[in-house]
C-alpha cells in the first residue's frame, strides 16, 4: 500500500516509453515462500500493458487471485488480461518463472524457445563493523525474522570483524523472542540446533537463533550464518564476485548499494529481483 503510490507509480513508469504495442501474453510461475511474493512480476506485466496468465504455488494461492478481483472490481477491462492457470501452462510468449537452483535448470531446458526470466535461489548479507547502534541492530531483527526468514530478501548471512562480540547483536534482537511461540519455526529452531549440536559444530545460541560460523549463505531457518572479515576492501571485492547468490546488503555503507537497516522487505518499484529490469524485458518481447 505504501508503495503504490500514484508518485510511485509514476516515478517508477516514467523511466521508460511504454506504447499502445499488441499486447502479449506473459506466463508467471510464482514461488510460495513468503505472501504475494509474486506481486511484483503480476503489477509490472499488467502496467506494460500486456496478459498475464498466472500459475501459482500451493503454499500462496489466496491473496494474489484476491488482489486481482479487487483490481477488476475497479477496472472492469483487466477481466480479460487476468488469467489464473491451475493445469498446463499454454499459448504464452514470453515466461517469468522464480524457483530453486534445481527447478530453474527445469525451468531453463522447458521454456528454451521463449524469451524468459528465470530466478534462483539467493540471499541477503549484512556487514557489520561494530559501530552500528542499538536501533540499527533492533532493524536488521526486522530484516532477520519477518516471513520468519523466508524470502530472498531476508538476511541469512553477518559478516562481521574478527574481533567482534555479538553481546550488542543478541541484546537488540531480543525483541523479537516471541517468534518461538510459532509452533513450525520452534521445530525448526529444535531439529536445527540438535543438527549442528551432533556435528559438534560451536554454536552462539539465544534460546530462539542460533549463530553458527559459516561460509555458507543459505542458512536454515532460526539459524544465521557469519563469517569474520580481517579487510572490508577485500570483502567488497568477495561480495561484487559473488553477486549472482546474493539478493541484498544490509550495511552503514560499508559495501556498494547497501540497504538501511530493516528496509530490506520495503523495496522500491524500481527495485527489481536479481538486479534484473522487468519492465524492459517486457517491453522488448
């Protein structure tokens, strides 16, 4: 709601020359990690003017089709570019799929002969140098637990100084200790710790997030990742090589293009996934 602005609409549109073309029909194969996490894809097929022929995941069937009958209650026309598909996707031009690293290899051999998007796993950092205050620590919880660290937008991965103390950190996100009255991520946050905990692996533990030294960037849910840095040049450069599994940095400027803290789930119009222009692919098919 805060995003659809006609200010909003209109600086994000604004950038391009969109025409009264043939419209053409545009399949979405929507993931169903976090809600309406689709949402995105759907508004940019539509205010390019073409039809979207929408298949959805089982774990988020509710509130896109909900959103579209109250679009159409207000422009009857959108009726009959709106098509929600639950069998075989058909009559398309043009594919916008997001999956798994191993579905977006489906996705790629499927849709060969079509202009496509295909989007795969990635995850979102946060570079802390230890100056950050209280509020900022408290915002990047927002960033950690909402969608209970779902979405590719959620931070899974700290880097942080090889002398860091994470008594600040585990003080700020004290605040969000009621995410263990969740029954599903209470199992989660259990089956995860008796994991690392039987591969001996060391462990900073909270009673509801678990810490665990990693070099990985997909941490299980109610875990997160870190790794300590020696040279923050060094790790801007780690960072820049390995942007394509990487979604968003949460930082004080410490790496190019960060994100306040707490505001990686409030993107932009203009903040397209994987850095990949929406819009202008449409445009072109």
């Amino acid at each position: 709601a805060h995003a659809l602005t006609d200010e909003n609409l209109t600086k994000w549109t604004s950038a391009y020359s969109i025409s009264d073309n043939k419209a053409k029909n545009i399949a979405l194969i929507l993931a169903g990690n976090i809600p309406l996490v689709g949402f995105h894809d759907f508004l940019s097929v539509l205010i390019s003017g073409h039809n979207v022929l929408i298949k959805t995941s089982s774990n988020d069937q509710h509130l896109l089709p909900f959103l579209a009958k109250y679009i159409i209650s207000i422009e009857p026309e959108f009726a009959k570019k709106i098509t929600f598909v639950e069998g075989k996707l058909e009559n398309f031009d043009a594919v916008i799929a997001t999956g798994s690293n191993n579905t977006a290899r489906y996705f790629e051999y499927y849709f060969k002969d079509k202009p496509s998007i295909i989007r795969k796993n990635r995850n979102s950092v946060a570079v802390l140098n230890g100056s950050e205050s209280k509020a900022q620590l408290v915002a990047l919880g927002e960033d950690i637990f909402r969608y209970f660290g779902l979405g590719c937008r959620n931070v899974s991965k700290l880097f942080v100084p090889k002398d860091y103390v994470f008594d600040s950190f585990f003080e700020a996100i004290f605040e969000y200790q009621d995410v263990i009255h969740y029954e599903k991520y209470a199992n989660n946050y259990d089956y995860n710790k008796a994991v690392f905990l039987m591969s001996n692996f060391k462990l900073l533990d909270n009673g509801f997030l678990t810490l665990k030294e990693d070099s990985s960037y997909a941490s299980p849910i109610s875990s997160i990742f870190y790794e300590r840095y020696e040279d923050i040049g060094d790790l801007q450069k780690r960072l820049d090589d390995e942007n394509e599994q990487i979604q968003c940095i949460v930082s004080n400027n410490l790496a190019p293009n960060s994100i306040a803290f707490g505001q990686t789930q409030n993107p932009q119009l203009w903040d397209y996934a994987d850095n990949v222009d929406t819009i202008s692919f449409l445009l072109t098919i």
